[in-house]
C-alpha cells in the first residue's frame, strides 16, 4: 500500500494526463462555462477582491472574468512562497516568472492582511475530490498561500474531479467548493 506522498504523486501523474487529453477546442468552450459558474455565485458577485491564477499548461483559463479588483500570485524567492499582488492589465503588468508562468510585475505591490481576508480564491489543482480535498502540483505553494483564507475555490475540469476520497496530509488546505465546466460541488452546505 502507497503511503500518502507516493499515492498523491501518482494521482497528480494520473490526473495531469488526463487534462492534458482534452482537446484544445474542448478547453477553450469548457472556460467559457467555468466563468460563467464562478460569475454567478453569490461569493463572487459579492466579492470585491478576487484571487486568481494565470493558467499554465492545460489548467483553465480564466482571463475572461472582469469587473473586480484581481490579484495574482507572484513568487517571493526570500520567503520560499507566493504572494498575491494586484493587476490592473494582463500584458502591461505580468512578467515571465517561475516555472515559465507570468507573474505580476516586482513593482506592484503585495496584497495587505485586510485584502488577503477579504479575496475570494480561485485556486487551480491536479485533482479534487467532493470533499474539497485538493492536490496541486507537489510543492505546497498554494496551501501556504491560502493558510489564512476564508472563501476558496477550486477551478478544474470535470476530468479532474475524483469520485473518490483523495488522501491528504495535515497541511492540506481544503476547498470550501469545486467548479468545472459541468458543476459546482459545494462542500459542506449549511455548516
């Protein structure tokens, strides 16, 4: 039996191929719909400050939502972690920046503790399950990220949501939903 590390790499090895099999023409219709989900819930019609991700790979795009006050992560190479940053313009203000991924411009500032409390995360990932388990690339990046968040959400394709329990660790910050191209999965309505 694979103890969580081995059985999570093999997950993220697993369900990163799977993404990668959807059809560029698949992805980019599939977007469309998983901005549409997110611009309707209650948390992001409400929410002034937005957490977001540039896509990488074959993740989502999400380029397309507009009208709130974005923040984007930008790795802080002292710290070893992330910090999110506000963008006004995605050519003026992203750089090339670890792993290939645009990051905000090192001028811009970091988020303050209030807009870190009050942002509402969109976060990528490998995989998530229906309880809000989410495994991201192996690096811990975004749990360190969001280890004081409050609203969180994973964006993914259908593909990548796992209709089983997926193993998780103590540092392992889960999501309070899920949304895909088909559904949002809340987690743990009502409590």
């Amino acid at each position: 039996m694979m103890d969580a590390p081995e059985l999570k790499k093999s997950l993220r090895r697993d369900f990163a191929a799977k993404r990668r099999a959807l059809s560029a023409e698949y992805r980019r219709i599939s977007d469309r719909k998983i901005v549409g989900r997110i611009e309707a819930l209650p948390e992001y019609r409400a929410a002034e400050i937005v957490g977001s991700f540039v896509a990488f790979g074959a993740e989502p795009d999400l380029s397309a939502l507009a009208g709130k006050r974005l923040f984007l992560p930008r790795f802080d190479q002292s710290k070893n972690e992330y910090s999110m940053v506000e963008i006004r313009n995605f050519e003026r203000d992203l750089l090339p920046g670890r792993y290939g991924i645009p990051e905000p411009d090192p001028s811009l500032c970091e988020a303050t503790p209030q807009e870190y409390r009050e942002m509402f995360f969109l976060v990528p990932a490998v995989v998530c399950d229906r309880k809000g388990i989410r495994i991201g690339r192996g690096c811990g990046y975004y749990d360190r990220l969001l280890r004081n968040a409050t609203n969180t959400t994973a964006v993914i394709y259908s593909c990548q949501l796992a209709e089983f329990d997926l193993p998780s660790e103590a540092w392992d910050r889960p999501m309070m939903q899920v949304i895909t191209e088909n559904e949002t999965v809340v987690i743990n309505a009502g409590k």
